[in-house]
C-alpha cells in the first residue's frame, strides 16, 4: 500500500485492516517516506502489524515520490533515508539508536507489539546508483519500476495496466480508464523532474500549459491530483493508445505473460502489480490468469 497521505488512507491502519480479514498474503508499505514519521513510530507500527500478520510483513523504503511531491517538497537524499534505515533496523533488533540527538529504543512490553528483535525484511526503493548502493548495504532487496537488477536476489518491480479482452484496443474507453492513471503518472512524475520533457510526448505541451497556469503555490495539488486512482480533466488529453502500451503494461493475455517472463529473466523476482479504475477486481483477476496464477 502507497505511503501518500495527501492522496490515500493512513497506510498503517489500512494494512492493518488488511491483516485482520487475511490469514497468507503478504503486507506492507510500498513505499515509505522517511521523513514523514521519526523512526521510533514506524519501527512501533512495524511491530503492530508484525504481531497482527506474524511473518507476512515486508516494508519498503524510499526517498518519496507523491508522498512528498503531492506537499510540494523534493525527494529525499539518499544520505537522510541511509541514516533513517540504519536507525530502524537498530530500534527492531532492540537496540538503543541515537534520534535527533537523543537515545531512543522500543520500550513497548509484552502485548503492545512483537518482542524484539523483530524480523522484518526491509527492501529499498531505488532504480539509480545511489539508491541502488544503499540497497546492497542495508536491504534485503530492492524494488524498482522498470526492470530488473540482476544482482539483487530479491528484485520486486513495480507495474500497472490492464490486459486487454480479446478484439479489445488499447484506445477502448475500458482501457483507458483501467490503465490511464498509470499513463498520466508517468507526465506528473516527467513534469517534476524536468518540464521539457513532457513536451516532447504527445498532449504534453497543452497539458503543460495548462498546469503552469496555476499559481505556482499551488500547482502541485492539481499535478498529483488523483494519482494512479483516476484520470482528472486536465490529464485527459494525455490518454494516448500508443503511449498507454508503451509507459504500461497493457497488452492481451499473451503479451502480458512474455513481459513477465521478460521481466524474470531482466532479473526481477517479484512483481507488484497496481490495478487501478473502476473496476480493480476485474484488473486483479485478468492479471492473475495472465500470471498463470488465476
């Protein structure tokens, strides 16, 4: 679950809510922004859900994409997330780590969270050098968009589209609105990276115009809103068939299941795949079968 709290629930009671209704799946944060919690908190919520979902609980850590943009801040450096992994994997072995300049440990006692040390695997969200080498130093994998990192023996990818039915296009009104948000995104995160390369993309330089019309103050409310939940007006001229293929994973069954097997031997070794629009049940299960796990 996404660490966006400008957009989403409060990931930690939402996975949570999750452990309580589930008794196999997986669960945790993907990803989460250091910054917005000290390291105590989020080394207290881990053994919350740790001790409601024993040994199902994985988190992922990052610099921080919406959940920081979606505020107007920049992302993190990679220096303040290494400080802040190292200060968490501390507080759940038990130990006593230094917190803006004090000693801090987990004091919780038996009932009020899982006994320590607690073993939670921590991967980091990295795709560059820098966050790729503070992956090799504290992570126990790593978690990228795109492809895989061959030397990670724990690679999980980040992915999002729709499959398509058979004799569907890409360009259908189905399509556009499983998969769209998972289009626009890629124009917000271009936007805040550098501008000049939305408009080299088709309804880039409309959309672009369009955005920069809003006080500068402001601007990042509306270039986030509905992030990978919905397609908003001011995105619609982006919903490009072609480009929805390209920057997603959106394809019939077949062409789904050659870009898994493509992923795997790229190096991943998960997928976490994001289904989106009004219709999320049909997006898992269409996945699913595409998987061959349906």
């Amino acid at each position: 679950m996404y660490d966006s709290p400008a957009l989403y629930h409060d990931v930690w009671v939402a996975l949570c809510r999750a452990a309580e209704c589930t008794t196999t799946i997986g669960l945790g944060p993907a990803v989460l922004v250091p910054n917005l919690r000290h390291p105590l908190t989020t080394a207290a919520a881990i053994a919350t859900l740790a001790e409601v979902a024993p040994g199902r609980t994985v988190v992922a850590i990052g610099t921080g994409f919406t959940g920081r943009m979606a505020m107007g801040q920049k992302p993190l450096t990679w220096k303040y997330v290494r400080e802040h992994i190292q200060q968490l994997q501390g507080l759940l072995r038990g130990e006593t780590v230094e917190v803006d300049g004090a000693m801090v440990k987990m004091l919780q006692p038996a009932g009020f969270g899982a006994r320590r040390p607690i073993e939670v695997p921590i991967i980091v969200a990295a795709n560059g050098p820098k966050g790729l080498d503070v992956a090799k130093q504290l992570g126990a994998g790593v978690m990228t968009i795109g492809g895989g990192q061959p030397e990670f023996a724990w690679c999980a990818a980040l992915t999002m589209g729709t499959v398509l039915d058979d004799g569907e296009s890409a360009g259908s009104a189905r399509a556009l609105a499983a998969a769209g948000p998972g289009l626009t995104v890629v124009f917000h995160g271009m936007y805040e990276s550098n501008p000049d390369f939305v408009t080299r993309l088709p309804g880039g330089s409309v959309w672009r115009a369009n955005l920069e019309a809003i006080p500068h103050a402001v601007r990042h409310l509306a270039t986030h809103e509905d992030h990978l939940v919905a397609v908003t007006e001011r995105d619609r001229a982006l919903l490009d068939p072609m480009l929805l293929q390209q920057f997603t994973w959106t394809g019939t069954r077949t062409e789904i299941s050659k870009r898994i097997a493509a992923a795997e031997a790229s190096g991943v070794t998960e997928v976490l795949y994001a289904p989106m629009g009004p219709d999320v049940g049909r997006e898992l299960r269409a996945f699913a079968e595409a998987a061959g796990i349906g």
